[in-house]
C-alpha cells in the first residue's frame, strides 16, 4: 500500500464514528457563515446539513439526527438561545452537543448559552482550527 493510500485510509478512520460519516447541522441565517462551516467541515469528511434559521432547524434535526449542531445566537423569529433549549429539553435529542456560534463575546451571552444548555461557545469569525477542534471535543469516541 502506497503512503497515500495509507494516509486516507488513516485519514477516513479519523472523521468517522465507526462506518458512517460523522453528522454536523450548522444553523446560521448568513448564507457566507453556512458555506464557510459547510466547505470547512465537508473537507475533514463530515456530512453537513445547513438551516437559515431555528424552526428550519428543528425539523432537520429530526429527520437527520445529526452528532453535533452549531447554531447562531442572532437570527430572526427563534434565536439560538430559543432553538438551544427546545433541543436540550427534548429526551430524543438532548445529548446532542450544541455549539452557539456569534459574534458577540460577552459574559452574560456565555452565561445565558450555558443556562440553555450549549455545549460550547464560539464567537465569528471563527478560524478552521476553532471550528474542528469545536468537532473533536464533541464527538470524540
């Protein structure tokens, strides 16, 4: 086996939990910010599925039981915090780590994220190492 094949295949044994790919919903009502995480997080073998905003996000996460969300603390109708706390009050999906993502980085922002239940705090723009190593801590096995 050639080493390139044996890096992919170490590499393809990383990104998965087992023999799937590892799922990521990142909800974000910034187009850029969805394609950013998205093109990011498809690069290191994740599948990502995308939400512009909390309602829209709910329901994906229903049909397609991601392993980890990001969400947006600013976004129109159900904001992160909202959108935080339906999924940590919900038995089916309250393990699910959940990532805020925003740009304000104030205590009492953090403070209110850990009261809904988020996992972590993230503040845009965030860089390539923040948002996987956001991936690792979460997901690993």
């Amino acid at each position: 086996m050639s080493q390139e094949q044996e890096d992919t295949n170490s590499d393809s044994t990383k990104k998965s939990a087992g023999s799937s790919k590892l799922r990521v919903l990142v909800v974000d009502d910034s187009a850029t910010i969805r394609r950013s995480a998205e093109t990011m997080l498809t690069n290191e073998g994740c599948e990502v599925i995308t939400a512009e905003n909390g309602f829209e996000a709910l329901s994906k996460i229903t049909r397609h039981r991601p392993n980890l969300i990001f969400v947006d603390i600013m976004m129109p109708r159900l904001d992160g915090y909202q959108t935080c706390a339906i999924i940590k009050n919900n038995v089916e999906f309250r393990d699910i780590p959940v990532v805020m993502l925003t740009s304000k980085d104030g205590l009492f922002d953090m403070a209110r994220g850990r009261v809904v239940g988020s996992d972590q705090y993230l503040t845009k723009p965030f860089t390539r190492e923040e948002l996987l190593g956001a991936v690792k801590q979460h997901t690993a096995t």
